[in-house]
C-alpha cells in the first residue's frame, strides 16, 4: 500500500517539475519564468520527498525518512528566498519586464537606468 | 545597507547554523557513512559563504577573522600531518594505532581509530581555505580610472 | 640498525610538509627566526638524505615502505601505498636536499628585497615535499599528487613578485603545466581502467603479461607528453624561457636545478625503465628528443643577452644531454646520463644564484650592462667561473667528465651521430659561456658600477659550497665512489621491470 | 561509448586552451578538461547494477564485496578535484593580478616577455 | 539566552541527522541500539560549538520561542499554507498548458502590518510560494513590492487585501 502511495506522490512531483520546465521554456521573461520554475519545482521536489519520507517510515528506512524531512523543511526554507534574491538581482542589474506587463510600480523607487534584453545576456 | 533585503538575511541567519551542523554530521560520521572531511569541509566552508553573500564581507569577517583563519589553516594541516606521524608509534606512518589498541564496535562513531580524527583536521583545512579564497576574491574590486585598474579590497583590517 | 633504515623514508616527505606549514605561522612575526628554521629544515634533510644513500649502499637492494603497515597479502593483491627507495631514488633526493639547502642559505638574505618571508618558506617546503614525495613513490596515482603539490607551489613561486613579467610568466607556466597534469592524470586513469593497478610494480606485472594494446600506448604517449612538458623537452619548452628567470634567483636555482629533473626526467624514466619497460623505440624518441632540445636549447641561448634566460635555455640544452644519454639504454650510457644529472643540478643552480646575487647588487639581469664586476665581487665572480668551466666542460671539473661519458657512451653503443651533435653542443656551450663571464665579469669596470660591494656572506657561502661542490663531484668518476653512489643508481634502472618487480615481491615474501 | 565522449571532452577543453585568448576562457577550457578526466575516472570505477560502496549491516560480506563498485576512483577523483581547486584558485588569482597591470584578459596584449 | 535556543534547536537537529542510519541496525542481534551514547555526547558537543560560532541563529527573542500558542498557531496555519500552495501550482500548470498564456505580469506594492523581521520574511516566503506572485524587494521593513502574475489590482490597498491579508491573520499570531 505504502509503496503504491510512494510511487503516485513521486509521479505527481516530476510531473509538476516537468510543468515548471515547460513554464521556463513558454513564459516571457525572467520575472514569471522564476515564478513557474519557484513553484512547481518547490512543490514537485517537496512531493518526491514526501514519497521518500513515506517509504522510508514504512520501509525500515527510518533514517532517510527522517532526513527527508529536513530537507522537505530546508527546501520550503530556501527555494522563495532563492527566487526573490534572483529577481531582486535581475531587476537591479536592468533586465526589463516584458511584454504583457501591465504594471510596474517598483520603477518608482528603484529605476532602471541601463536596459537590458534577457535575451541576449 | 550593505548586503542584501531583510529576507535573505533572515533566512541566512535561520540556515547558516543548520548547514554548519549539518557539515559537522558529514565530517565527524564521514567513516560510517557518505561524507568525509573533504565533502564536510566545503559544506562547513559554505555556512560562512552564505554569511559573505547576504551580509557583505564586512560583517563575516567578524566572525571569523582573517588572521586566525590563515592561522586555523596551518593547524589543520598540521593536525593531520601529527596524527599521521603519530602513527610510527603503532609502527608505521599512518598506522592506525587508537584502533590497535581501543578497537570499538563496528558501526558506532569510535570505532575507526584515527580516521575520524583525520576527518576533522581535513575540514578544518578545507572549510578554512575555502572560506579564505571566496573571502579575497569577493572582496576584491575592481575599478577603473582611465587607463588605470585599481584594487580595492572591502577588508577591514 | 642501517637495514632498519627505510623507517625514516616518510619524514624526507614529512620535515618539509610540517615545516611548510609552521613556517607560514612564524614568519608572519619573527622572519630571521623563519630564516634559521628553513635552513635547519633544509640541512636535517641534506643529513636524512646522506643517511639514506649510505643505509641503500649498505642493504644492496631496494627499501620499500608500506604506509600504514598495509602489506601486500598472500594473493598478491596490493592495497597499500608504498616508498620505494632504490639507488636512483636516493641520488636523486640528495641531489634535492643539497640544492635546496644551498637555496635556502642564499635566500636568508637574497629575500630581504622582497615581503612575505613566511609565505615564501611555506611555498618553497611544500616545493621540496613534492620533489621528495615525486622522487620516492612507488605509486602513480601518488606520483601525479606529488607533482602536482611540486608545480602548484612551483606556479605561487614564480609569480612571487607580482610584477608584470612575473605574472605572465607564471601564467603561461601554469596553463601549461596544468595540461601537461591533466595529460598526465589522463594517463593514469587509462593504466588504471586497462590493468586494475597502482603500484608501479604491479602495473609493471600486468603491463608485461599482456600483448601492447592501443590502451596502454595511448596511456604511455599521455604521460611521455605530459612529463615532457614538465621536463621542457624541446616541443613543449615554450614556458620554461618565461617561467625560470621570472622568479626569485633561489627559485629559478631549485627550478632548474632540480624541479625539472624532479618531476619531468626522473618521472620519465622510472614510467619508461621500470613500469613500461625499455624498448629500442622509446629509447630512439628518448635520444630525438634529447637531441632537438640540446641543440634548439643552445641555438636559441646564444643570443640572448638577459643573463638568467641565457641560463634557462641552457638548461633545455643540458636536459637534452641527459634524455639523449638515458635513451641509448647501454649501462655506460645510463651512467653518463645519471652523473651529467647529478652534475647539471649542482652547476645549473650555482650559476642562477651567481646570476641572482648579480641581479641584487646590480639590479640588472642584461649582460651588456654590467661589466668588470669580478673587480667588484670577487667571490661571486670565482664562483660562477667554476660553474662555468663545469658546463662548458673544462677539464678538471665535473662537467667535462659526464659529459666524455655521453660522448664515450654514444660511441660505444655505435651512435656516431649523436656523438657528434654532442661534441658541437658542448663547444657552443663554451662560446656563450664565455660571452658571460666577458660581459659580465671582466672587461673594463663600469662607471656606475664602481660603488658596489660584494654580497652578504651567507651568499657567498652557499655559493662556495656549490662551487667546492663542483670540483668535488668530478669524484664520482672514480670506481669507487662511483659504486657507491652511481652505480646503484645505474642498476635500478638497467635492470628494468624485473629488477624493480623483483625488488617489491620479494620483499611481498617475507612480508607475509 | 562513454569513454569516447569523455575524450570528446577532453577535447574540447584542449581546443579551448589552445585557441582562446580572454585568460578567462583558457581557465574555463582548463577546467572542462579537468572534469573530462574525473568523469572518465568515475566511469572507469563503474559496475552496472551496482550498489553504494558503503558498509551495510544487513547485507553479507561476500554479496557486498561482488556488487560494490569500486571506490578507489571515486577517492582519486576527490583528490583531483582538491588538486584542481587549487589550481583554479591561483590561476584566477594570476588572471586577477593580470589584469591590474595590463588592463586588459587579452591575451595576445599580455606579450612583455619574448625570445 | 539565545546560545541557549540555539543549543536547544541544534541538538535537535543534531538528533533527527543520526538516527540510526538503517533500522536493520537495531534488528537482528540487539546491539545496536537508536541512539547510543557517543552520537549524543558527540551532538552536544557539537550543539555547543554551534551556539558558540553562530551568535543569533534561528531567533532574536528567545523567550518565546518554544511557547505553546505559537507552535499551535503554525500547526493551523500548515494546512492553510499548503491549500495555496498547491492552488498556486495548479494555476501556473494552467497558465503554462493554455495555449494563449492569459497571462498579465506586472509589479505591484502592498502594505504588511507585520513588525518582527522574520515576520516580514515568512510573509514574504509565502507570498513567493503561493498563487501567481513573488517578492521582489521589500522597503522600509513594511512595503512588499511583488510580482503578480495576473494583476486583478494596481491599487495598493486592493492588492493588499487580495495578497496579504490571507496570511497575515496566521503570520501576526506566529511571530508575534
């Protein structure tokens, strides 16, 4: 039972790591590509391992499990402070927002004086 | 404001302490399992990388002065070099005399002599020298004058 | 006692290794303290070194030394690490130990003009382990490790002096000297993928049990083009002109005199002589080579009016003398080829420090501006006379007598034009050795020399040290001596994978 | 197969060394050379279907010792991989010091030295 | 006081890391046990070092630190968390799979009420996490400029309602 439980929550993790990608590849530019890439790949990750974690508890595994969760913990920790240090930086270095962008308020306090395509950096 | 948003330093202050144990697990149950002093090490190094890129060379240099890094470097290697020459008294170099002679049980943390022990002396040296190395050359800046390129270093001492 | 002597193989690696890092500790505060720490490091190797050669003369057969009492078991199987010292190793690491103390004595003043006394100590000892380590492993994974601790220090040393010659020279050093290591490293990974082994006495077994595959030649082409560039054999030189007179005249003496030789020849032919073994073809790429760098070498020194480069494309040329006189593979030749060694170590290192100690009076290192120094500086001027009588191959010193030896030993193995190229080589040496001492130490004093004085006397001393030594080595020739310590160095070589295998599983036996 | 694409590599990095000429990029080639070599000495330690070469209590001995893959290459790859820190380090050092004289990566205006 | 929390939190940590690597350890003859005394004598040692390098590691004010409500607070606001997070998944896997991509990017300012710093940073983290938008700075320790990935509202307070105010009822009990 356990392992059928395993196997979905594996699936259904790289199938939203597999969204995220695709997200990266049709997404515009930088700003919404980290957003497709952030999430999906945050949960993906997290689902695997919580695969993992299930596994390991009713397997006799406990010990990787266990550090399965740590690092369940560490990733929800770590992966949206990643992605605001990434678009915090992409902005402050000039990448531009792309087309459909309706809005942007953040120019009011930090403007762009260089522009620069993500395209061609 | 040196350094980066309140976030990131947040989080780094939250992680920094978890990726040192974590480095310290990795070194000290390196002979039982995956890891190492080597591996350890750099992960150990990383806690103050981490340090360096959210709050700027200025305040990680604090924690862990130049000086006594240079310093804790040549201890580390030398730590090794003693437990390895310790070991002509088990009779040959390297040999491994703790394990001659308190042999311990399979499985458990003492039970591999001098292995673990080098361990810690490689990550010590490791983790010290990775930090030195990413310390300068982040420290390091480059400006430009005219025909002339300056040097300026962010080191506090 | 002498038969326990093997004992003491680690600490040859093990003194400078600790020293290497000490130093970087004291130096930052007490630098005459580093000074005389450095020098006893360096003298309690050249006594380590003396004690080895005699303990090897006295047991007749090779030590070997298993790091952490691994044995090797019944099987045959081989887990441990191993010092070898044979005859070859042991000259070699004298060789070392006297160089390098003769460096470190001429450095405790040489180095006043420049900072960072501790660093520079803690560089030149990891310098030493690595020769040493290079010099006494039995392994090959091992021989790549020391030679790269040797070539990395040997990269910080050059580039000593931050200036921009220096750091373009220490560049082009490195970038060709790390794919030479990673030529090398290649190479082993290949050996070990193909046979299973490390230890050279091993992968010397298996090597010969099997039919030559396009494996193991590949491997064999790696690492004989990977340890050519660490050697500066003629297509792979381009650096060494840079690197040698760029560093510090210490530095450029140990490079030269024998970090070459270390980690490039003694690495070639202990890879072709004892784990390959030695075949008419390598030995005829071993004498082209030779060839081509002895004549290019000389060709290109010729011109040249900066002193130290003169001398860095001298020793291409003498390197050549050693590959060619190792390739003919005749025990004489060998012979000749292991003394001209021994010798090009002692007088190529003497006339760098004569070239440094120049260089700190004068400032300069250009010929056509110096002049009548040996007015000025009698001692160094003495000293470099004897060094280059000795490389010119003026009779009474200890030049003339290997280098008879390689011309001899071409002969007698019917290689008649070799021996001439030999002959035409030594007298070109002459010439432009005389061009030195013209320019340089005779001829009409200066005006703006007229003031200079002599250098400090630690200088002199490691000067006249080496150049006492020059004269003295000319004893080697005689039988004697020469069974003493050529010869067992001679044999290590001559008797090729079987002696060296011989040696190890022998040993395998009683070892149980 | 593998092997031929680790030469490949290798190659590359060679090629990059070679005809290059921002110091950077030399370091860059230098590197993929470097990574080529370990690569080739992981594959080199490889067994299909083999198991973590770590000590197991629940497993025996001699089924351990058939299905391990040899760890030796992987701690000579650890030791290459130390070796080349070190030397990426200095030689980015070097670059660094470079192009405070010169002011420049190229490395066709870096030409003091000549003979 | 707060070396404290961190040898506390350390040693926590220290013991989840080496719990016996495999259970067939325990199993078959009885020796090894869960935690034998040299992994816990090593962890407070190491705990030790860790308060002693690391000055304020995981708290500023350690007095409430390990209080009840707080830790019952974050139990119930887990699932909440979680409902939007997967609800944030399952948009942007609409977004990336429609073939027009209705998307309508753009960078929008709210307000927090929050006051501790690491208030401020769990916001922020959740609001990366969660449906269409991602922290690109914040200012002045209370306004969050975020990336929305679908703009319902420029207007500050709007935003705010829409983004913040759905955590910000958990996050002011948690970090208070």
């Amino acid at each position: 039972m356990s392992e059928i439980i395993t196997a979905i929550l594996i699936t259904v993790g790289v199938l939203f790591n597999l969204f995220g990608c695709i997200g990266l590849v049709r997404f515009p530019d930088v700003y919404t590509r980290l957003q497709a890439a952030t999430k999906c790949v945050t949960l993906g990750t997290c689902l695997t391992l919580i695969g993992v974690v299930i596994y390991g508890f009713s397997g006799g595994h406990g010990a990787m499990g266990l550090k399965a969760l740590l690092c369940i913990g560490f990733l929800i920790i770590t992966a949206p402070t990643a992605a605001h240090a990434l678009a915090r930086g992409a902005y402050k270095y000039g990448v531009k927002l792309k087309e459909p962008t309706v809005v942007d308020l953040y120019q009011d306090i930090s403007p762009q004086q260089t522009s620069i395509d993500d395209e061609e950096t | 404001m040196t350094g980066m948003t309140v976030i990131v330093k947040t989080i780094t202050r939250w992680t920094a302490a978890l990726i040192f144990l974590y480095g310290a697990y990795l070194v000290l149950y390196g002979h039982l399992s995956v890891g190492g002093g080597f591996a350890g090490g750099i992960i150990l190094a990383c806690s103050y990388v981490i340090m360096i890129l959210a709050y700027g060379g200025k305040e990680t240099i604090h924690a862990l002065p130049k000086a006594v890094a240079a310093r804790l470097d040549s201890i580390g290697a030398l730590a090794f070099l003693i437990l390895a020459s310790l070991g002509m008294f088990g009779g040959f170099f390297f040999s491994n005399w703790i394990r001659d002679i308190w042999p311990g049980q399979q499985f458990r943390v003492f039970s591999a002599g001098i292995i673990p022990l080098a361990n810690i002396a490689i990550a010590l040296k490791v983790c010290v020298s990775l930090f030195l190395i990413f310390f300068i050359l982040a420290s390091l800046r480059m400006t430009r004058k005219g025909d002339k390129i300056e040097f300026r270093s962010e080191e506090v001492d | 006692m002498m038969n326990q002597m093997h004992f003491l193989l680690p600490l040859a690696i093990a003194i400078p290794l600790g020293m290497g890092f000490i130093l970087p500790l004291l130096g930052r505060k007490f630098t005459r303290l580093a000074d005389v720490l450095a020098n006893l490091t360096t003298a309690s190797l050249v006594v380590l070194s003396v004690l080895l050669l005699i303990s090897n003369v006295q047991l007749g057969k090779p030590a070997v030394y298993w790091f952490g009492g691994w044995q090797i078991t019944a099987s045959g199987t081989i887990f441990g690490i191993n010092l070898v010292l044979d005859g070859l190793s042991a000259l070699m690491i004298t060789l070392v130990a006297v160089v390098s103390f003769a460096a470190t004595l001429f450095s405790s003043r040489y180095m006043d003009q420049y900072t960072a006394r501790g660093k520079y100590y803690g560089l030149f000892m990891l310098m030493i382990t690595g020769m040493n380590g290079c010099i006494l492993t039995g392994d090959v994974f091992n021989l790549y490790v020391f030679l790269e601790i040797a070539a990395v220090s040997s990269y910080a040393l050059v580039a000593f002096g931050c200036e921009r010659d220096e750091l373009e020279a220490a560049f082009k050093y490195l970038i060709l000297g790390c794919v030479a290591s990673t030529f090398v490293l290649l190479g082993v990974v290949l050996l070990y993928a193909q046979f299973g082994a490390l230890n050279m006495a091993q992968l010397g077994q298996r090597i010969a049990s099997v039919e030559p595959t396009r494996g193991s030649i590949l491997a064999l082409l790696l690492l004989l083009s990977g340890l050519g560039v660490k050697a500066a054999l003629v297509p792979f030189h381009a650096w060494l002109p840079d690197a040698h007179p760029s560093a510090p005249a210490p530095i450029s003496a140990m490079l030269s005199g024998v970090l070459i030789k270390a980690i490039g020849v003694y690495a070639i032919i202990r890879v072709i002589f004892n784990v390959y073994g030695f075949t008419d073809q390598l030995g005829m790429t071993l004498m082209i080579l030779g060839t081509l760098s002895m004549v290019v070498g000389v060709v290109l020194a010729l011109n040249q009016w900066d002193f130290k480069r003169l001398l860095a494309y001298h020793s291409i040329s003498q390197i050549g003398y050693v590959v060619l006189a190792i390739g003919l593979g005749t025990p004489l030749g060998i012979l000749a080829g292991l003394f001209h060694l021994a010798n090009h170590a002692i007088f190529k290192s003497l006339l760098f420090l004569s070239a440094g100690a120049v260089q700190y009076r004068t400032g300069t290192r250009q010929l056509d501006e110096m002049g009548g120094l040996a007015q000025r500086m009698p001692s160094t001027s003495r000293s470099c006379l004897v060094a280059s009588m000795s490389i010119a191959g003026v009779p009474p010193f200890n030049g003339f007598f290997s280098k008879l030896l390689i011309i001899i030993a071409c002969v007698q193995a019917g290689r008649w034009g070799f021996a001439i190229w030999a002959v035409i080589v030594s007298i070109l040496t002459m010439a432009s050795f005389m061009k030195v001492q013209k320019y340089a130490f005779y001829g009409k004093l200066k005006e703006k020399w007229a003031q200079i004085r002599e250098v400090p006397l630690v200088m002199r001393y490691s000067m006249i040290l080496l150049a006492v030594l020059c004269l003295a080595m000319s004893l080697l020739i005689v039988p004697g001596i020469s069974a003493a310590v050529l010869e067992p160095a001679r044999d290590a070589l001559h008797q090729g994978v079987k002696g060296y295998q011989e040696a190890i599983l022998v040993l395998l036996g009683s070892g149980g | 197969m593998v092997y031929t694409l680790c030469l490949l590599l290798f190659m590359i990095g060679l090629y990059g060394v070679l005809t290059q000429k921002n110091l950077i990029k030399i370091i860059i080639g230098l590197g993929i050379m470097e990574y080529a070599v370990n690569m080739l000495l992981i594959m080199v330690g490889y067994r299909h279907d083999g198991i973590v070469p770590i000590l197991d209590r629940a497993m025996p001995l001699d089924e351990f010792l058939a299905r391990a893959v040899d760890p030796l290459p992987q701690a000579m790859v650890l030791t290459a991989i130390v070796i080349n820190v070190a030397v990426l380090a200095l030689s980015i050092a070097i670059a660094m010091r470079l192009y405070q004289k010169y002011g420049t990566y190229d490395i066709t205006e870096i030409r003091q030295l000549r003979g | 006081m707060r070396r404290v929390a961190i040898f506390i939190v350390s040693f926590i940590v220290w013991c989840a890391l080496v719990w016996p690597y495999n259970s067939a350890n325990i199993a078959p003859d009885g020796t090894g046990t869960a935690w034998d005394l040299q992994s816990i004598v090593l962890g407070l040692f190491v705990a030790f070092l860790t308060a002693l390098l690391f000055k304020e590691a995981f708290t500023t004010q350690p007095k409430n630190m390990f209080s009840p409500l707080r830790i019952l607070w974050l139990l119930l606001y887990l699932p909440v968390f979680l409902y939007y997070c997967i609800r944030a998944n399952l948009q942007v896997v609409y977004l990336v799979l429609h073939p027009d991509m209705p998307i309508k990017p753009g960078i929008v300012k709210v307000k927090t009420k929050l006051k501790t710093e690491s208030g401020v940073t769990a916001l922020a983290n959740s609001i990366t996490l969660t449906p269409g938008t991602l922290t690109v700075d914040v200012v002045n320790g209370n306004e969050l400029y975020v990336h929305w990935l679908v703009v319902e509202s420029a207007d500050e307070d709007k935003a705010t309602e829409i983004i913040v105010s759905r955590f910000e009822f958990f996050l002011e009990k948690i970090f208070v």
